[in-house]
C-alpha cells in the first residue's frame, strides 16, 4: 500500500470511501439520521473543499483508494493543528491503514509545528485515536451536541 497527497481527481473516490465507512463501520455506533446526515455532507465537493486548506493524503492499494486523511490549522493558530477526516474503508480495518495515517499526519508540518493536536472523532474512532496517544479533551469522553468526541494530544 501506499499513500500519497490527495488530487483533484481523488474527489468522487474519496467521497465514496467515507459514505461507505460512515454506513457500514459507524451505523454500530449512531441512529440512521446521523449517520444519513454524514453521507449528504461528504460530497466530492465537500471533500475537495477540505483538502483546499488541509494536507490531505490517500492510502492506495493498487488504484483504489482504500483510506484518507488530513490535518490543518485549528481555527487558524500556528501553534494548534487539527485532524480531519480520517476513514478507512471496513475491510482494510485493523490490517494497519489507520495508524499509516497517523503516522503520515504526524509528519507533516502542520503536525510538527503545533504544541496541540485535536481530532474530532467519532464515538466509532475514539478507541483507536486513544490507542495512537490522544486522550479526552478536558476528561469528556461522551460525545457532544455535534456527535463527536473532542480528543487531543500535546507535543
């Protein structure tokens, strides 16, 4: 596998990815509407709106798109980056794609120059972003009115 900076061209792919992970692997952890709601905001445009202020980045294996994310600014700080929109498609789960993600994020420089990274996880991902170091945000590891859990974690 290998993974490589987004492209244009990776929209639609990208954007089915997510809507596929959101339907099979978070359908566990949230009511249908949530989970409806996530597919119809993770458009290919939404997806190339994201990766226009982010370092966004693809796992591959062969041509197909097997994983995605990204990190950029917090609210603009230099010194506060966040991670956004990391999925890996249900099958590849658990077989190293996720935490090739990680590290790839955690290379990047708007990783490198931050003294706090945040991540707002799903209630499905939590687990997972604890295992690679990121605790609960001030303790709370209920998710919010936003369905997410803040997680973070310092350099």
């Amino acid at each position: 596998m290998l993974i490589r900076r987004y492209e244009q061209t990776d929209a639609e792919a990208v954007s089915e990815l997510i809507r596929t992970t959101v339907r099979i692997s978070n359908s566990k952890d949230y009511p249908p509407e949530v989970v409806d709601a996530l597919i119809g905001i993770e458009t290919p445009e939404h997806v190339a709106e994201r990766a226009s202020w982010t370092h966004f980045y693809v796992v591959c294996d062969g041509n197909a798109i097997v994983g995605c994310g990204a990190i950029g600014p917090f609210w603009g700080k230099e010194d506060e980056s966040s991670l956004f929109t990391i999925f890996v498609l249900p099958e590849y789960q658990g077989k190293g794609v996720g935490r090739m993600i990680i590290d790839t994020l955690e290379k990047d420089e708007f990783f490198l120059r931050a003294r706090r990274i945040e991540i707002p996880a799903s209630v499905t991902g939590a687990p997972f972003y604890e295992k690679m170091g990121y605790g609960y945000k001030n303790g709370i590891t209920e998710p919010d009115e936003e369905h997410i859990i803040r997680m973070e974690k310092f350099r």
